[in-house]
C-alpha cells in the first residue's frame, strides 16, 4: 500500500487515531484556540487556516489528504470515543526519497499522560511497517524538552540541531531534526 491510498485508521490499547468528524468541532476550536497548545508549533497547521473549525474539517479531506500535502488525523481516547483530544500528522512525503515527517499536538488536558509517546509510535509503525517508509522525521523547537524526550523515547534520534526554519514567525525558529531510519526498507 502507499501512502494517501486511504485514510489511515490506527490504534492500540489506549488510542484511536483516525478522520476527523463535524462532531469534533467543538474540541477543536477548544485547543486550536490555545496559545499553549501552539507556542512550540509553526503558525500555518491547517487546523488554524479558517476560524469556524466546521470549515476546517469540511475542507481537510480535499485540501490536505486528496492533495496528498498532509493526512490529519484526530485522536481519541478508546475509553472516551466521541470526544477529540487532538491532532496526529503526516506530512511532507516525499515518494522519491522514500520519507515523511511526522507530528502532534494534543489538548493541554492530555499533556504528560504519555499520549504523546503513544501518537508518534503510532504514526511511526504505520508508516514504517504497513507503507514502508525508510526515513521518518520530527521537526522540534530546540526548545520543546518535552516533545524531544517523546521522540527520542519512540525511537528517532536527533540527527541534526539548531536549524533556522521559517515557522510563519516574523523570524525563522531554533529546531531540531529528529530521524527515524529503516534500513531494511529499500531506498
């Protein structure tokens, strides 16, 4: 299978990974509003793009998956189903170098609970084991301690530090690069 075939549908134990719903507009608006939930993030993610987060979602499957710019999906707890508590993402597949990058950002409620960890694991063993991509990466502010021990704890490595990327800021931002690389895929 390759990547934007279908939207992807993922979970464990715990989590529920899959497209978003007009029912989850309410929980979107509610942490995409959050300045703490954005500090370490760029200010162009496509759940900020329009303000009623009805259109966000009306629009996400033909302007992000269809487009094969990026798949949004939402996250949910298994035990708490109907109630969205943020955003996994893949984005930035480039087919020819066989990679893609991969992100989260969950409501302040759910932070150091260990979700995190368990979005980027997801997210990595899906693109890892059922598309096959060899290189995985993780764009961080060199600043976001917390997201840099998650992804090291899910395996990536930093491979590159202190980078300057335009994250729509009125200066380019400190990151890191984090990689996760299969060497068994082929290139």
């Amino acid at each position: 299978m390759k990547l934007f075939d279908e939207m992807p549908y993922l979970e464990n134990e715990t989590l529920v990974l899959h497209e978003m719903s007009l029912n989850d507009a309410n929980a979107l608006k509610e942490f995409a509003s959050d300045p703490a939930v954005y500090w370490y993030l760029p200010t162009f993610l496509y759940e900020q793009k329009y303000e009623d987060p009805e259109e966000v979602i009306r629009r996400m499957r033909k302007e992000c998956f269809e487009t094969k710019e990026s798949i949004l999906l939402g996250v949910y707890l298994k035990k708490d189903p109907d109630r969205l508590i943020g955003i996994g993402e893949i984005y930035a597949y480039d087919e020819k170098k066989n990679k893609a990058s991969i992100g989260c950002r969950l409501a302040r409620a759910y932070w150091h609970k260990g979700i995190a960890f368990q979005v980027v694991t997801l997210l990595k063993e899906y693109l890892d084991q059922t598309i096959g991509i060899r290189t995985i990466t993780g764009h961080i502010m060199s600043c976001n301690i917390g997201s840099a021990k998650v992804t090291e704890k899910a395996g990536f490595l930093k491979q590159y530090e202190g980078l300057w990327e335009d994250w729509g800021r009125e200066s380019p931002v400190l990151v890191d690069k984090y990689v996760y690389k299969n060497l068994d895929h082929p290139k």
